[in-house]
C-alpha cells in the first residue's frame, strides 16, 4: 500500500529526543477547529505528553464543544468559543451539511451547492482566523494546527501574520480528484491549503487524490508524488498520511470494567446465540442500507442460520438534522421493518433496532457480545468504531467485516473480512463466513489487528503529526517567516 513512500510517521513512537525538540520549538501551540474537545476529547488526551512533559500551552478556538467554565480546567489547556450570530452559524453549517460532507465522501449527487452559503462560509472563515489570531499564544513563531475540513479556507487568512507556522490535519476523505474537479469551489479550497507547511490525511490514497486535484486544477504548482510535496507561489506543502489512532488503553480497561455489563445484554435483548454488531450514525455515507441489503441476501442464501443470530444496529443520531439524513432515516427504519417482517418466524425477528447515543461503557460492552462486527461505509475517514471493537477484544475473537471503502481498510486488512459495499452478496458472503470461522483463524486474524491498532496509538497520532509539523526541516519552516 504504501510503495514508493514511507509507512506512516506515525508508527514510529516519540523518542526522548523527539520530546527534546518538540519542547524547543514549542512553547505553545494554537488549535482552530470546528468542534471541541467537549468534556475530555481524544485530543486533549493525545496533546497531554506535550502539556504534562513539556509545559506546552495549548490555546484552542472551537465553535463548538468548548468545555464549560467548570469542566475546562485541563492542566495546560485554554478553551476559547467566538460568539458569532446565529445566521452566519445556519449559513456555515449549510454549506458544511449540504455541499461539503457529501461532496468529501464521494457523493458529488448529494452535494447541494449555494452561492450565497459559500458566501457565508468564506465570512465565517474570516471571523475564526481573526479571532484565533487575537488568542496571544506568547510563543513566536507560533504553531497552528488546523482542525478538519470545515477550516479549509481559513490557513490563508492566518498565513497573513509572520509569526504563525501552520499545519493542517483533514479528517474527512478527499474524493477521487474527478469529483473535486467538477467543483465550482475546488481550486479556491486547493490553494487555500497550500498554505499549509503540513497537511496530514488518514490515507495514503486520500493524499494521492490531493495531489492529483491539485494538478488538475491548479497548473502552476509542481507536484511530487513520491515525495509528497507540493511547490506553489514560493511555498512548500508537505503532505502525509497519518491514520488516526485511539487510545487503546482506556479501551481495554473500559473492556474490563464492562464484563458484567456485557453479559446482561443477551439476557436483556434475548438474543440469539450469535450476534452481528452494527454501529453507525444515521449518515448516508454510513453504508446501513447497503449493509441492510447484504443481511437479507444472506437470509435468503443461508436460510440454516435462521433463529442463531440476531442482528442488532445500534443506530446513533447525526449531529446536525437536515433533509438528507432524516430522509435516510426514515428509509433506513422502514428497510428494517421490512426484513423483520419478511423472515419473523416463531417470535424471532433477525435484526433489532437500537437508536439512540451510546457513551463508551455501552460500546465497549457491546462490542463484547458482538461476535461479528460489520462496518460498511460507502465513504468514511477512517472509522474508529472497528479500531475500538478490536481494542476491546481482550479474548482474541470476534471478527470483523469492514468495507473496503473504510479508511482504516489500510490498516486492518490483514485481519478484516473485506467487502465492496456495493456489493450485497459480497456482505452476506462475508457474514455466513464470519459466524462459521473457527476459534483459531478468528484469534489469529484478532491479533493481527490488535497488534496494529495497539502500535498505532492516540499519543504518538497527535505529537507524531506535531513533530512532522516542527522537526523536519525546522530552518525551512523559520526561514519562511
């Protein structure tokens, strides 16, 4: 998967030397985001080496999910919420819902484009770049690491003072560059993003599909593809694929911790012997109805499994309520009333619906029942739900189904059952051989992504990211300014 380039940074862990290094050249560091950390985000958690080792101070602006004043006392950390008004809030978050998420996930016939929207997106941009640049970092130069797609066009604005170094980490997807060129807004988000000294992507293909845009719609900038570097207008971009990690040992006490929990559940819900995990937003891009449609092909194929197993979705709200996702909703709702109603035989029912949000001792408690967990996106970033299940797997088994399409496909290959989740008779292949696997492949496939997902940790993601950001070619970075 990744010839011709180095396997992700991120892989190798934080020496004492790399701590030594962070800690000259940063003192401080600004986070500009959509959302934040809420009460105790992964990135507080991932950032804490930098704060508890080296006194980092840690500034972040979010217009969202900024902590309380009484939860938002975290030892280095400072949270800031521009106050903006509520029709500037509804037009950004259009174009967000409306045109971008569908647009990054490959769905360019879902992406509903506005003027006006973008218009409003292009202000608010505006208004987070200046309030981030009023936040005294009272570090120079002052790093600024860029959160998600929604900051997209907001690296210029902040690029215009001389004591910032910015980087940019993008957890959407980036399409195939064919989609992006159809855009009316793709070479604006392209140069915009240039003006990042780093841009980090999950995959490897998703860095690729960036470059190949960026040749395509802007004609001036040389790219390289095997060094991952773009040169624009006097400008260097490193790009880099650094898949997102989790914590993988909080996962595994909360494992722990939830045993007896997870052993009332099956009681509970009376399920069946065997059980097929599904956990999703309630989000297109999701793969339910193409997952739903692999369940029923294998309820016709494989009609001996009948009454044992259950399938059970536990289906989790969408952050923001638009047309497009309660439509799905609601089309997701009515298939699942169709296939119960359709294979119900003596008071069994194959799948049972559980919609809702789930906090992570939930989770973690489920993903102990689940001997199969299925994720098939269309489209996804990455996909922590199929690193969390494998983290909570402290007995080796259980099997996972995951989309090809899945950004965490790159790293757990290797043990996954893969599917094209286009394909519904490819899923119900894929299912009637998980629920047969015998102990011994399931445990073999089990730590051979336990393995990866325990290497691959939160900590070493984010002061991985940061040390790209500062210690490859630092003098480069500072001769900039």
């Amino acid at each position: 998967m990744y010839a011709g380039t180095q396997q992700p940074p991120l892989l190798a862990p934080l020496t004492q030397e790399d701590l030594g290094k962070l800690q000259v050249h940063l003192p401080a560091l600004k986070i500009v985001s959509f959302r934040g950390p809420g009460h105790s985000g992964g990135v507080v958690s991932s950032l804490s080496p930098l704060t508890k080792q080296l006194g980092t101070q840690v500034h972040w602006v979010a217009l969202s999910g900024v902590p309380s004043e009484e939860n938002s006392h975290v030892t280095g950390f400072t949270f800031h919420r521009p106050e903006l008004p509520a029709q500037l809030l509804e037009a950004h978050g259009r174009a967000i819902h409306e045109y971008l998420w569908p647009l990054l996930h490959g769905l360019p016939q879902r992406a509903v484009f506005d003027s006006e929207s973008w218009k409003n997106f292009r202000q608010m941009s505006s208004v987070i770049a200046n309030q981030a640049l009023q936040v005294s970092s009272r570090s120079f130069p002052t790093l600024v690491w860029l959160h998600d797609f929604e900051m997209s066009l907001v690296a210029p604005l902040l690029g215009m003072d001389a004591g910032v170094i910015l980087c940019h980490f993008w957890h959407a997807p980036w399409p195939n560059p064919d989609i992006m060129v159809e855009s009316p807004v793709a070479s604006e988000m392209v140069d915009a993003l240039l003006y990042n000294k780093l841009l980090g992507f999950h995959t490897l293909d998703y860095a690729r599909n960036f470059l190949a845009t960026v040749q395509l719609v802007l004609p001036d900038a040389v790219v390289d593809f095997h060094a991952l570097t773009v040169t624009y207008r006097g400008r260097v971009t490193q790009v880099t694929a650094m898949p997102l990690g989790i914590d993988f040992p909080y996962w595994q006490r909360l494992s722990k911790a939830s045993r007896i929990a997870a052993e009332s559940l099956s009681v509970r819900y009376r399920l069946a012997q065997q059980v097929i995990l599904g956990v999703d937003r309630l989000d297109y891009a999701k793969g339910i109805l193409e997952k739903l449609a692999g369940l029923e092909t294998f309820l016709e194929t494989y009609p001996e499994w009948f009454r044992r197993f259950h399938y059970v979705q536990l289906a989790q709200p969408v952050e923001v309520k638009t047309q497009a996702f309660e439509e799905y909703r609601q089309q997701v709702l009515q298939r699942i009333a169709s296939i119960n109603e359709k294979y119900r035989t003596g008071g069994w029912e194959p799948i049972v619906l559980i919609e809702r949000q789930f906090e992570h001792p939930e989770l973690a408690s489920w993903y102990q029942v689940a001997d199969v967990l299925a994720v098939t996106p269309v489209r996804d970033g990455l996909n922590l739900i199929a690193k969390e299940y494998v983290a909570c797997r402290l007995d080796e088994q259980g099997t996972l189904v995951l989309s090809s399409q899945a950004g965490v496909a790159a790293e757990l290959m290797s043990g996954a059952l893969m599917v094209d989740p286009q394909l519904r008779r490819e899923i119900a292949t894929a299912l009637s051989r998980a629920l047969s696997m015998p102990i011994e492949e399931k445990r073999r496939r089990m730590v051979s992504m336990r393995h990866v997902v325990g290497w691959n940790r939160l900590h070493d993601w984010a002061c991985g990211f940061l040390r790209q950001a500062i210690v490859t070619n630092p003098h480069k970075l500072l001769n900039v300014l």
